[in-house]
C-alpha cells in the first residue's frame, strides 16, 4: 500500500488554497477556520483542506434564493428549450474541466482516478444530455370528454375540452452522500432543471469540494443566480434545515435508511415531497450452471467498486451447491491479489474507505460475522496503520440471519451463503429489509426471467451487474427508498401534474 500521493495538479492546488465557501445566489459566501470543518484525504488521513461549516440561516438564505429565482419571470421565461442548452453548455464545461474534477473527486472520496475518469466523468456528461432532452418533451395531454349528467332522463351533458399540464414543483432540496458526490448531484440537479425547479444543494461534509467545483461550472454556464445554491455543513445542521425548511417543495435524499427515516419526519411539518435512494444488502445469485469465470469477475466488480461503498453493491452471494466452493475462491484469489493504495497512483485496485469512522464500523462488522460462526476466507477485521484501508475481505455464512448477512455493511466486504433449490434462493434474496438491487447469473434465461419476477429489488441485472444507464428507472422496494432516478419518471419526481377541464 502506498498511501502518499503524488504532487497534485497546480489547478487543484489553487482551488484547494480559497477558504471554505458557500454558493447562494451567485455570491460565494466564506467562512473562518473557526467555523470551518476539516476535510481529509482518507487515504492519508491528512487534511486537504477546509469546507464551511453552514447554519440553518444559511439554509434561510439559500431557500429564499432558490424561491427568488424561482418566481422570477426571467426563469419563469426560460424555455424548454433554453434550459436544454444550459444543461448541454454546463455538460460541455464538465468534458472540458475533467481532469480537475476527476483528481478532486479521487482526493475527496477515494476512488482510483483511472476509475473516476472512464466511468464516473462520462457519466455526468451523459446524465446531462440526457435531461437536456427531456426538458423539451415533459408535456401535458389533451383530449375531450363527455361527462354524464346525473339528470333523470339520464341524458348526457356537455362536451368538454380537458388537458393536463406537466409544471415543476418548485424549490427542491438536495442532499447527496459521501459516496460518488459528484454523480449524485448531478442526477438530481439535470431532472431538476429539466422540470424547471430551482435547488438547494447540501453534499455531505466529508466531500464538498468537487460538488463547489461543479457549482462553479454551473455559473459560468449562464444559469441565472439561484437556479443552484450550494450549502456546506454538518447533516445534523445543514440536511436537518433543508428537510424541514417550509420554502422547500421537495426533498431529494441518498444515504443511509436511518438518516432517509428522518427526513421523512422532518418534510412533514410542510407535506413536502421526498424521494429517497437508500441502503441496500443486494444479493447476487448464482445458478450452478453459471459461466464460472464471468461470475467471479461480475462479483469482484460489484463488491470491491469504491471499496463496497455503494448503494447496490453486491455483498451477499446465493450460490448453489455445485459452484459455492468454486465460486467463492474464485473471488477470495482475485481479493487477495488487488492492490491497495492512494487513488491518484494509477496502479491502485483498491482505495480507502471514506472516514476512520467508516473503517472502524467495517472491521467492526467483519469481527461480528466471525464471532457469529462466519468462515473468513481472505481478509479480516485488521485496519490499516495510515489511512482509512480496509482488505477486502470474503466470508461465508451458513447462518443467514446473522448481521454480516442481513445488515449494509458499506465495505469491501462479501458474505456467501450456500442454497439448493430455487424457492431456496428467492427467500434468502428476499429475506432482507432492503430491496435495491439483485443479479443472477445462469444460461438458462427462463430461470433468470422467473427469479427477476420473484426478487423484491428494483433492479434485477442478468449475468451481469452494475450495468447503468440514465434511460432506466432506478430505485428500490422496502426500505431503499422510494420514488425512481433515471428516465422519464426521474424528471416527473420533480414535477407536478395539473388537470384543466373547460366546458364547451
């Protein structure tokens, strides 16, 4: 493990230089070192620089700029088709200043740079072009109705001429996890600005500043003042603010389901809407007539992304019988083989967990799944002497009521249970609150096309995993969350459906 980076670039550097700041309206809001919060890099656990510690009359602030821009006629007068431009002109900004955000994002979070730039950058960009084009088609329907008249003679009555319209909901509050920041604000600011609302952005403390970036490229892309404000802070403070905040129309939240309860207790006081994408204990199933090769590849690469620090993340295998020990080694081979390190080093496999926090509840997890009778195969409960490193660790469980089976665990940690029967394999897929994500991985597509239809999830990937695109709903069942990012339905999350019915 090598966990000092090499020199950052002389863009980064600068950026890194200013004091903690704030976006409301277009004016940059600074704060001291005393109120400021320390931000590490995780796989140093050296200070990289500061973030503003934000209050709730931040928030104040911030919402009434969001309200101001959003009742302005001058964004009342921004057409469809003028807010399409905008997203396309911000997703050029974002190709053009890749390499920046990139390093940023990989100091901030952790995340090898080699993995931020084929996969998370090209990503925003499409995210962005493809809201652009939504912003021109999200329209109402017209038709006309004949409604019956509750007369005696049963006549009907008149005609009438009925449409719906399509308009945004308003303010919304963002708030976007520690995990791939840059990715989660921007798929909720494009269907945002798509449906024409206007927003408050809280990222989460440890990873502010890729998010400040892009808000600064968010501004130099022509957006009027307060289309986006940025609010940095403790969520205790800042996301508590913003989910009450009675300004705020609509909260749009990914994190844990614990803090995703809360939010929901807090909209309350205005009946705000809230969508929520949450945690999830996603299983990966695979049938003993499975390409063997490909399955150890799609479960290395779902489980050891981002170190197991994401949503979907496929932590727990369902095998059976005829491939589990294979397959399990398979996978414990290639853990054992990766290479951790700083993800600026272009060799790194693995990067660091977000936090020394973070890394205590993962090896704190892995101790309990060996206390409870788990089988580690590599790995273990060990944190690293510098940095916020965790093994990637690979365990099998017999008992699957167990917590390293039933709980998130956020890590680069993979539990296999053994099954035999497919009624076997549906209950144990299902046995979990969560419902986020599945994959099963078989040649026989009539089976994978029936275990699609049996698990609570809702994404079900077949021999693969991972696989995303914007066109595509995403969200969960259960407690990871509700509501949908992605496709058509994103951008309706963000809009209001009104009925006009006009007699003729």
């Amino acid at each position: 493990m090598k966990p000092t980076p090499p020199p950052i670039s002389a863009a980064v550097a600068a950026f890194l230089d200013r004091p903690g700041r704030m976006l409301i309206g277009d004016e940059w809001i600074g704060s001291d070192l005393a109120g400021s919060i320390e931000v590490l890099d995780p796989a140093t656990g050296g200070r990289i620089g500061y973030a503003a510690a934000g209050t709730s009359e931040h928030v104040d602030k911030a919402v009434d700029a969001a309200r101001a821009c959003f009742e302005s006629s001058a964004w009342k007068r921004t057409t469809p088709s003028q807010r399409t431009a905008l997203l396309w002109r911000l997703s050029e900004l974002i190709e053009q200043n890749g390499d920046e955000l990139a390093e940023l994002e990989t100091l901030n979070e952790g995340l090898p740079i080699n993995l931020v730039k084929s996969f998370i950058i090209p990503g925003l960009i499409e995210t962005l072009r493809y809201y652009a084009g939504w912003a021109t088609r999200m329209d109402g329907a017209a038709k006309t109705l004949s409604i019956p008249d509750e007369r005696p003679d049963g006549a009907f009555g008149p005609a009438y001429h009925a449409y719906t319209r399509m308009q945004p909901v308003g303010v919304v509050g963002a708030i976007v996890p520690w995990n791939n920041p840059l990715i989660f604000a921007v798929a909720k600011f494009a269907p945002a600005i798509a449906a024409g609302c206007t927003m408050v952005l809280k990222p989460a403390d440890e990873t502010p500043f890729s998010t400040l970036r892009f808000a600064e490229l968010v501004l130099e892309a022509g957006f009027p003042a307060g289309v986006l404000n940025v609010v940095t802070g403790r969520g205790s403070v800042v996301g508590a603010a913003l989910a009450a905040h009675p300004g705020v129309n609509k909260i749009a939240f990914t994190g844990s389901t614990e803090t995703g309860k809360s939010i929901v207790s807090a909209a309350t006081g205005n009946l705000k809407r809230v969508s929520l994408e949450l945690g999830g204990k996603s299983p990966v199933i695979v049938l003993d007539d499975a390409d063997l090769k490909s399955a150890i590849q799609g479960v290395c690469e779902t489980i050891f992304l981002n170190s197991g620090q994401i949503c979907f993340a496929g932590s727990r295998v369902i095998a059976q019988s005829g491939i589990f020990e294979d397959l399990m080694r398979g996978v414990a081979d290639v853990a054992r083989s990766m290479k951790l390190g700083h993800g600026l080093l272009p060799d790194t496999d693995l990067g660091p967990l977000i936090s020394a926090r973070q890394q205590a509840r993962v090896c704190g997890y892995i101790q309990s799944g060996i206390s409870d009778g788990a089988r580690l195969l590599c790995g273990g409960p060990k944190p690293s002497e510098q940095g916020f490193f965790v093994e990637p660790t690979v365990m099998i469980a017999s008992d699957p009521t167990i917590r390293i089976v039933q709980e998130e665990v956020f890590g680069p940690v993979l539990v296999g249970t053994e099954a035999n029967t497919l009624g076997e394999i549906i209950r144990l897929a299902n046995d979990t609150p969560y419902g986020l994500a599945a994959s099963v991985w078989t040649k026989d597509l009539s089976i994978a096309h029936g275990l699609a239809a049996e698990i609570d999830a809702g994404t079900v990937w077949v021999n693969c995993h991972n696989a995303l695109d914007e066109a595509m709903p995403f969200g969960g069942f259960k407690q990871s969350g509700w509501g949908r990012e992605g496709s058509q339905a994103g951008v309706a999350e963000f809009m209001e459906e009104k009925s006009v019915i006009v007699r003729l």
